[in-house]
C-alpha cells in the first residue's frame, strides 16, 4: 500500500505541491528502477557516488534535507562502542579495543569484548569480601567480615582469583547475627568462605522452634495451665508471643497442651469424661 501511494504522489508531483513522503522501512523507497534506503531521518535516500558515504536524500525528503547527502551522523539506533556512523551505517573503528562489561579481574585480559584468563599469576582481593569468623569463638551468634583492605589472592588456570589465606587481618563488619537460641550448629560462618554465602538462612535457624527456642507450657497448681508460644524469627531472633491458657487441660509436656484427656490428672480443672475423652 506504501508502494503504491508513494507512486501517486510522484504522479501528482507535477500538478499538487507536495511537501515531503516519510518512510518506515528501506521497501518504500523506490525512484524508477532505483532501490534506496530509509534513514534514521524518515526520508528516503538513494545511491550516489557524488556523496563521501554513497547516498543522497531523494527528492521528496523533508526538513530541508532534498538533495543533500547523507551525513555520517545520521546512524539509529546508535553506534556501540568502537563503532562509527559513517554513511548512515555503523562500522568498527580501526585499532579500537571492544571494552569488557563487567570489567575483568585481576586474573583476566579484556580481548575482543570477552575477559580471558591472563599469565597473571598474583591478584588483589578485598578483605572486606570474605568472613572472618565468628565475634565470639563460645558463641558464634555474630557473624564478622575481615576489616576493608586489600589481600592477595592466586590465579587460577581459569581466569578466577582466589583468596590466600592469611592475606587479611582483623576483624571488620558484622555481615549477619542472629540470637545464640537460634544459631543453627551447622552455619558456614567460617574464615576465608565468601560474605556473600553467609546469610540469615545459612547462619540462623529461622521460623521455626529450637531446642532453646521453644514454647513452655506450665501446669499451676490450682489454676488453669498457660502456654508461652515462642520460636525464632525469620531474622533469626528468639521472639515470644502473648501468652495463652490451656483451657481446662494440663500441660502435654514442656511445649503444648493437652487437647483430649484420659485420666484425672489431664485436667488441670474439672473432671475428665472417660466416654468423650473430654474435661469438663
């Protein structure tokens, strides 16, 4: 369709001012038997050795641009990096190094865009990337970054930069802490394990009852029996929630109450209906 009203117009041209024709796509631009291009513009361009980049805007451009060449800055969406817009194309720029994105590391060598592992055989590492340990060797509750600084590191064959143990001193920030009730036995919060493994979940017990986070029931002579509902929290905090009575049932041990009664003694009030199981 684009074809064929670019076509009227030229048809028109003689007896109807027209102002310009905007194209979308390099097809809409035919001259005869010449095939052109649609610039970034919107105008059409055609072939045109008279022009340093090859092509001139065809008659019906607009914006003033009929008759005139094609610059080199007319290049969309724009040149990347080491690129140049030169005839309203982009083209690698001679002795121009492609940039690496991420940057390399001190094992690698940016080539072509790509990092490779270099003949590096040292790096540098920050300190403040790796644990340091525990705040308290009888209770590692507190997990510690080494202090900021550079340590050194090994290159490994593939490009990567390892750690040397030793390379770092002191301790530094906090990276996690959790309450002594809640630190999982199992938690990775060893020296030289990357910071970035340490977390709520790998160093606390989180959303669930510990053996010293754990709810307590208390049977009370003469009274009803309560129920302290507590366990760790999703940051790792040993957190209590309001106290509860067991209703007319003593404890089910340290933790729960009864729900159902077989004896006297299930009580903590009233008598226990050995047909329904109930107190009452």
């Amino acid at each position: 369709m684009r074809h064929r009203w670019f076509a009227v117009v030229l048809a028109l041209a003689g007896c109807n001012r027209v102002e310009s024709f905007v194209c979308e796509v390099d097809g809409d631009c035919v001259d005869g038997s010449r095939q052109g291009s649609c610039e970034a513009s919107g105008f059409c361009s055609f072939p045109d050795d008279g022009c340093q980049g090859g092509k001139r805007y065809g008659t019906w451009a607009g914006d003033g641009l009929a008759g005139t060449c094609v610059t080199s800055e007319e290049c969309a969406p724009a040149c990347g990096a080491c690129e140049e817009c030169v005839g309203g194309s982009c083209q690698l720029m001679a002795g121009c190094e492609v940039p690496c994105e991420p940057a390399c590391n001190g094992c690698q060598v940016c080539i072509g865009g790509v990092c490779q592992a270099s003949a590096e055989v040292t790096c540098e590492v920050e300190c403040g990337d790796f644990v340091y340990g525990p705040a308290d060797a009888n209770n590692p509750s507190s997990c510690l970054a080494y202090a900021s600084g550079k340590g050194a590191g090994m290159c490994t064959p593939a490009g990567e930069c390892v750690w040397a143990e030793g390379t770092c001193q002191g301790p530094g920030a906090e990276i996690v802490g959790c309450d002594a009730q809640c630190t999982r036995p199992d938690h990775n919060c060893a020296p030289g394990t990357p910071a970035s493994e340490v977390t709520a979940a790998t160093m606390c017990a989180t959303n669930v009852e510990t053996a010293t986070c754990a709810s307590v029931c208390t049977d009370n002579p003469g009274k009803l029996s309560t129920l302290l509902p507590q366990k760790c929290d999703a940051s790792g905090r040993c957190v209590a929630e309001v106290e509860m009575e067991c209703g007319l049932y003593a404890c089910a041990g340290p933790s729960a109450c009864l729900m159902s009664c077989m004896s006297m003694g299930d009580c903590a009030k009233g008598n226990c209906n050995m047909m329904t199981g109930l107190c009452e």
